[in-house]
C-alpha cells in the first residue's frame, strides 16, 4: 500500500492557505487467479462538506502475461464519472526487446487515439532503441532514435514538420549536461547535479520561456517553475510531494 500527499502552490501571491492544493494519492494491490490487480485514488486533501468533490481520478490496472507476451491494461475516470475512462495498453516481448503503447478512451465505444511501439537492440556496445508514433487525432507520426554508449547518449526525433537533437554527457560522477536542439530554432539546456545517497537537483533553461528546478531528496520531491521574459522572472509555479508508505 502506498500513499502520496502532493502539495501544489498556486503561482501567485495569497494572504491564507487559498494558494495550497493538497492532493493525496492511495493505491493498493492484489491478485486474481493470473491477473495482477491494482487500484487507487486521487482526491483533494483538504476540508469540504460535498465528499462527491473529493476524488479526482479513479484507476485500475490489470496485468498478466500471455504466449511470451507481458500485457496490462489500465482504465482512469475523471471523479465519479464511470461512463466514460482514459485507458491505456501496454505490451511487452522481453525475448524480443519489443514494447507496444496505445491510448484510447471508452464510452459509448471504444476509440484509440494513439500508437506507439519501441525496438531496442545493442550494436557495437551502445544500446539503440526505435520508437515510431502515430497519433490517430491529429494524423501526426514522428519516430524517436535513441543512442546511448559509455557516459554520452543522443536523442533525435523526427517528423515531416520538424526535428531536434538531445545530446547527454555525463561530466563527471556528480553532473550530467543536456542541451536540445530544434529545428525551429528553439534550444534549452539542462544540467543535473548529484547530492549522493539518490538525492539530486535538475534544472533546465529554457531561454525566454522558462526555468525550470527539480529538486529530488528521497521522499520529498519539489519542482519549481519560473517564467521568464528576456531576463525578468514574471512568476512562480512550486508543487511539493511527499511520499508516505505504510
């Protein structure tokens, strides 16, 4: 059993606790027969006299394995409205390295929205990995190539319409630095520091648009979103999340 207690601050400036959204997040777990079971919710942690406001989304996962094949399905819905659900498939071949991903939703019928699958293999001692996507909505595909040897990886994604470049060096055993490259010219800079013992502090800059802090110790994750424009930071966005098992 696991339970989270997400605490987001509203980008702003407020004279009480109108700025805080707690959100708590339970989940448990068991089985039936092949079928690995899991379920849990979403809801607001703070005071109300309406408990039908409370959930934010409940979900179930179901998982079994199937001719050499590893298979889940997962369905989530908005509150307590069971007449519709996002769902989600997932399919695994570990003999053949090969993962399956679609997303739907259900309601009067049963409508995918998207497809992706993901080859990896190993070539001269770096690890390759193709992902092509099909996005049925928008009619949109692009494909992801992923290289990744000793402390350096590169990533390319590519569509009809535009393309970027994601390089990642490992400096040293505490700091990593990614920059990314798009063909529309945008670009954004990524630098992740080590604190030892699983703690770690990422940022990413993204010019004129944002900077962005992550901030990982353990249990306590915390992630800051700065708006930017030219120099001037034009707001904050902070969300607080503690993990709590028992």
């Amino acid at each position: 059993m696991l339970d989270t207690l997400q605490v987001n601050i509203k980008d702003g400036n407020f004279a009480d606790l109108g700025g805080l959204e707690p959100t708590l997040k339970w989940s448990d777990s068991t089985t039936s027969g092949d079928l690995d079971i899991e379920y849990g919710i979403e809801a607001d942690a703070k005071p109300t006299s309406d408990l039908a406001s409370l959930p934010k989304k409940i979900w179930g996962k179901a998982s079994t394995s199937v001719s050499g094949w590893g298979v889940s399905a997962r369905a989530d819905f908005n509150g307590l409205d069971f007449g519709k659900a996002d769902v989600e498939i997932d399919a695994t071949n570990d003999d053949g390295d090969l993962e399956i991903h679609l997303e739907a939703s259900a309601s009067d019928g049963f409508n995918v929205h998207s497809i992706e699958a993901t080859k990896s293999f190993v070539s001269d001692g770096a690890n390759i990995s193709v992902n092509p996507r099909y996005n049925l909505d928008t009619e949109e595909a692009d494909v992801v190539i992923a290289y990744a040897k000793d402390d350096t990886s590169v990533e390319i994604t590519a569509s009809q319409g535009a393309q970027s470049v994601k390089f990642s060096q490992q400096v040293d055993d505490e700091n990593r630095v990614s920059p990314t490259l798009a063909s529309n010219g945008d670009i954004s800079l990524e630098w992740e520091r080590s604190l030892g013992d699983g703690n770690s502090l990422t940022a990413t800059l993204k010019p004129n648009e944002s900077v962005d802090l992550e901030w990982d110790d353990g249990a306590w994750t915390a992630n800051i979103n700065l708006p930017i424009d030219g120099t001037d930071i034009t707001g904050a966005n902070v969300s607080i999340k503690r993990e709590v098992n028992f």
